[in-house]
C-alpha cells in the first residue's frame, strides 16, 4: 500500500464529539482538528483551501488531508460517526448507492454533498512522445481484459487500429481503488464497449456479465497500476516517450511543460473542452462531509465555506487545474457548503 499524502499532523484535542454520537467504528473521545481523506486528484485542490483557511484562520489547527483514494477514503468516512472517523470524503467520482447504504447501516445519517468542481480523466504523453488519436472503442480495446468477451491479443496500438503507431501498448493508469479509475471505467470503457450492439444488449440482460466484460483492465502488463500517487505517471511516461499515462487533467495542466496531452474522439484535455462537457472525459469532483460533525469538529464551518471563495473560473483553484462547474450547479453547491441539506440516497 502507498503511504498517506499528509498535508498536516496536529495533535489529538480536547473537544469531545458528543454530538456526533457513536455509530460503528466511533469511540469516545476528542479531537480538535478537520479530517479529510480520499482522492489524490482531488487533494491538491483541498490542500490549496487548507492553506488558504489556516491564513485566514489562525485560530483552528491546520486539517488533516489523506490521499488513499476515492473509494477508500469513502469506506473509512462510512465507517461511523465520532472523533475517530473522518469528517470529509473527498471523491472523484459520487457515492455508490451501497457506499451510502453502508454509511446509514453504521450509523452515518445525514451526509452533505458538495460538488467542488470538474476534472477530466486525461490522456498523455511526453511532451515529444508517441502521438495517438484516441477514442473510447480504441481505449477499451487496447486496455480491456476480454474486449468483446474475447481473448485480448493487442500487442501494439496498430493491432487496435492500423493508423496508430506500430509501438507496443503501455499505459500507466490509477489502481482499482481511484476514482480516477471508476471513471475510466463509466466514462471512456463503457463508452467503447457499448459501441458493440451485443455488449449494449448485454447491460440489459446479464449485468454483471457486461460490468467484467466491459470494465476490467487487462494484467498483462499492458496497463500498470501506479498507486494513487499521479506524480509518479508524471514522471513515468516523461521518462518513457512510448508510454501514455491517465490521470487527473489538473496534473496535466501543471505539467504542459513536460506533457501533451492525447486527443479523444478528436477533443483535446482543455478547460474549455471540459468545461462544456465536450471533452469525454470530463467528471465532477466531490466532498461528502458528516453533518452531525460540522458544529462539533472547530472550523470544520469555515473550512466548508472557504470552498466556494475559491472555485471560480478565475479563483485561486483554477490555476492549479480545476474546471468551475456550470454556474446554476456552482449555486446550488454554495448552497450545500452553507446550508448543509443532506443527501436523501435517491439522487445517488
């Protein structure tokens, strides 16, 4: 397992959670600090606002942010409530019904969702590369297990399709615990499986037949799971031009200098092309936090609140690469980091 991305330690406290009551996994006893935990692609983002928070609020010790994946982080927050569990989730992609089922089995009631803005799944090379004109079949093909539900026998990108580079197919993606990867799988996989009327119909008749045969990566060494650590593809496919990586578009962004990024379906990874949802790749971020935590955990409030100061078009977030959401789902999101209505599970 990779270590934690830790932005900052702070001491155990003396605030009891007394209003946070014991649901499964919670203990007695206090803590006097926000704790965050979840996506790596959603971390630099949250890192900026703790920055921005511990200045304006010297007050309140400086939050706890863990990088260990959407799913993850979404399984310790469903955990239960109280000083031991965390107060955030943050995610790349939204809650599973059953991860929501699981939060209200153990006790997790009344979580706020908050979309914090989009991202893209981007697709990249070094900056002098191979160059590769994606789309979601050709993707599926070269990185399925069973294309099709036949043998995967792609060696080469030419193998997939004759116009692309006769080089062999190396991809550096998330692992099976990123959201990054969950995307992959809903956004570009799906996309390039159901292409096939078979496998179209298949969703419909045998789900989860359809679900192995059109979502699993192969493991043959074709694609490499690097962890939740983004960085580490950065520097992977920079060091190998044959290679492609696949993370989140703000590392992208913040390595132009070193990176290009690969077209899909002729629409390159931009802010503008993930803006308007023309990139096939562009995916909401989110943050489910626990209500019942909000009073009880200090600053917990104002860390909620100083999200939407900053993720505007031209904030301090979208110089670092995150994408503002359209402006009617932007309000409605202030509203949910102000006003914290809960998700009732029927939206999920």
């Amino acid at each position: 397992m990779k270590p934690l991305i830790t932005f900052s330690l702070a001491a155990a406290s003396a605030l009891t959670l007394a209003a946070c009551g014991q649901g499964a996994g919670g203990t007695s006893g206090s803590r006097d600090f926000i704790r965050a935990v979840g996506s790596s692609t959603v971390y630099p983002f949250a890192k900026a606002v703790s920055e921005n928070f511990s200045r304006d609020y010297p007050e309140y010790k400086s939050p706890v942010i863990e990088a260990i994946g959407s799913g993850a982080g979404i399984a310790s927050f469903c955990e239960g409530q109280g000083p031991n569990t965390p107060d955030i989730a943050n995610a790349s992609r939204r809650m599973k019904p059953g991860e929501f089922q699981t939060c209200q089995a153990n006790g997790v009631n009344d979580i706020v969702e908050i979309q914090v803005g989009l991202d893209g799944i981007a697709f990249a090379a070094a900056k002098n590369g191979i160059k590769l004109n994606l789309t979601p079949e050709i993707v599926y093909e070269a990185l399925a297990a069973n294309p099709y539900g036949q043998p995967q026998t792609a060696k080469t990108w030419s193998d997939v399709d004759p116009s692309l580079p006769d080089m062999p197919i190396l991809v550096y993606g998330p692992p099976s615990t990123s959201g990054t990867r969950d995307a992959l799988k809903e956004l570009v996989l799906q996309e390039g499986c159901e292409t096939n009327a078979e496998m179209a119909a298949l969703k419909e008749s045998d789900e989860d037949r359809y679900d192995r045969i059109c979502t699993e990566v192969r493991s043959d060494g074709a694609y490499v799971d690097q962890g939740e650590q983004d960085n580490l593809i950065v520097q992977k496919i920079e060091s190998n031009p044959n290679s492609v990586g696949i993370f989140g578009f703000s590392y992208l962004e913040k390595n132009l200098d070193r990176l290009a990024g690969l077209p899909m379906n002729g629409v390159q990874p931009t802010y503008e092309n993930i803006a308007s949802f023309d990139y096939p790749g562009a995916r909401p971020l989110y943050m489910y936090v626990k209500k019942t935590h909000i009073n009880a955990i200090p600053g917990l409030k104002e860390y909620l609140a100083q999200w939407p100061k900053m993720w505007g078009k031209d904030g301090p977030l979208a110089k670092i690469g995150l994408v503002a959401s359209p402006a009617e789902t932007a309000a409605n999101n202030l509203r949910a980091a102000t006003e914290y209505t809960p998700l009732d599970g029927s939206q999920l």
